[in-house]
C-alpha cells in the first residue's frame, strides 16, 4: 500500500504556530514513509475566511520549503460531490432535516436528541442530519492507541449541511479523504473528538476509514489552543529555519543545534530521515 498523505488548512487567515506543526508532523510522516504530501485547501465556510488567505497559506508552505505534491485541491471545486452524497442520503432516510433552533440544543445541555428524526421535513432552508444510528465510541490512533470517547455526543445526530446552506467539515472532509485515496491522517488533537462521527460516515460508505494520528496543540500562553481567533502571531518566515528546528523539537523529534545553521530543505530532510512518531508526545 502506498501512503497518500495530506494537510488541509482552512483559509480563515495565514499559518500560525498550531497550523504549522500540524503541516510539518503530516509532511514528514508522508515523506518518512516514502509517501505521497497533498495539500487540500477547505475553504467550504466563505464568512469565515480571509480573502487571499488561500494564496498566503501556499506562499508559507513554499517559504517552509514544504513542497506537496500533484494540486492543490479546493473544496470549493467538490460541491457537486458533497450534494449528491447529502441527496442520496435523503433518499435513503440516512440523513434527515433538521429545524430546531441552535438555542434550543443549547438549552438541553448542548447534546441534539434526534427530535426531527422522523419527521420528514423538508431539506430546503432546513439543517441536514447524518441519522448515526449505529455510533462509535472508539478508533484506534497511531499516537493515542485506542482512543474512547464517551461523551454524549458521540451518538449525536451530527450536522453535515448547515440550514444556510453549507456543507459541514465532518461530511467534505470523509467525501475529500476518500477522493484523494488519503491513507494517513496526521492533524491537530482539536479533531480527536469527531473523529468517532467521521468513522460513521465511513461505515455509512462502506469504505475502510485511513489510519489516524493526533498531534499535540500548541497552547497559548492563556492555555488555549493557539488560533487566529486567540490572535496566534503571524509566522516570520524570514526565521523559517528556526521555526521549522523549533515544531520538529515540540513534535518530540532532537534536531542537533547545528541544524540552525542549515536551509529548510537539510532541516526537512533531516527530520524526515530521523522521524520517529512514537517520539510525538501525547498531549
Ligand atoms: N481544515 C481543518 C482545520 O484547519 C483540518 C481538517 C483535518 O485535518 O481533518 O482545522
Ligand atoms: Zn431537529
């Protein structure tokens, strides 16, 4: 089997520390293991994003020296696959619409209870529910081993159209992995949660779900994960090579010192060669 890697940032503003981390541990496990490192933009949330964000993104990997391979793929171009899925779906009573308020989800404790499961409203102007009605509550994960997730929501009806019209991340991201033959998933801890509703839909396709490894969040100072919304610093790339010695060392790696003194591409290749992910630390 042949390892297809990816990293897939979302436009919402320019790689900070989190989001780097996460593109060089899925870079270098891909390229460790001889693989394929595909870059997929998922600029499915348009009133989330930053216009031109896309573009600086790619400028940043390319200041990183983080070279992927084949193009870029935008989620904006899968529509069409995304909403023949969701139709089918219908179709099929595998998912349903969905018109309870936010506000009223909240109020119950946070955790949708199915309430129009069987309700066959109609899907316009109506949010569209995956019917998990057989959910999981563990997978196994290369850095965590078995992960359990018992929390309430694991059997939750999940969203995978927004009543405005979007498509969810949890549905584009299980339609994009299958597309682009992703193997390996190596991303942010802030995903571990879900990843038991991703395997859902997985089941639901009757397609094998990649293996998954979850790499530590850089907190801020505040210990919040590190994001555009928490104003992350933007990244220098004018120190590249610093910032690369530095999330190969929180990645659990020990690139020597002298590294410092090297370009990107010995500090990648470097890493690559010594790349060990049981060295990645758990939290
Ligand atoms: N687009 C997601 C993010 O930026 C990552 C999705 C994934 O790696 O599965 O947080
Ligand atoms: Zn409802």
């Amino acid at each position: 089997m042949t390892y297809i890697g990816r990293f897939a940032p979302s436009p919402s503003g320019p790689l900070h520390l989190g989001s780097l981390i996460a593109a060089v541990a899925s870079y270098l496990d891909a390229k460790a293991n001889k693989g394929r490192w595909l870059v997929r933009m998922e600029n499915l949330d348009p009133p989330r994003e930053m216009p031109g964000a896309d573009q600086l993104i790619l400028e940043q990997l390319q200041a990183f020296d983080l070279v992927w391979d084949g193009d870029v793929l935008f989620q904006s171009e899968r529509i069409s696959d995304y909403q023949n899925q969701l139709d089918m779906w219908l179709k099929e009573k595998k998912a349903y619409a969905c018109r309870c308020p936010r506000k009223q989800i909240r109020a119950a404790g946070g955790v949708y209870n199915g309430h129009c499961r069987y309700l066959n409203l109609p899907a316009e102007d109506s949010a569209v529910r995956f019917l998990n009605s057989s959910p999981l509550t563990q997978f196994e994960d290369l850095i965590h081993n078995t992960v359990i997730n018992t929390s309430a929501r694991t059997s939750e009806d999940f969203i995978i159209r927004r009543r405005d019209g979007l498509f969810a991340y949890q549905l584009a991201v299980v339609l994009d992995d299958i597309y682009q033959n992703i193997t390996h998933i190596v991303r942010g801890q802030d995903l571990i949660d879900t990843t038991v509703w991703q395997n859902s839909l997985y089941a639901a396709l009757n397609v094998k779900p990649p293996q998954y490894a979850h790499i530590p969040l850089i907190l801020g100072n505040d210990g919040r994960k590190l994001s555009k919304q928490t104003g992350a610093p933007a990244l220098d790339t004018k120190k590249s090579s610093q910032l690369l010695v530095e999330v190969i060392a929180r990645l659990g790696q020990q690139p020597p010192k002298e590294l410092l003194l090297e370009s990107n591409t010995r500090i990648l290749n470097w890493a690559i060669d010594n790349w060990q992910l049981s060295q990645v630390p758990k939290n």
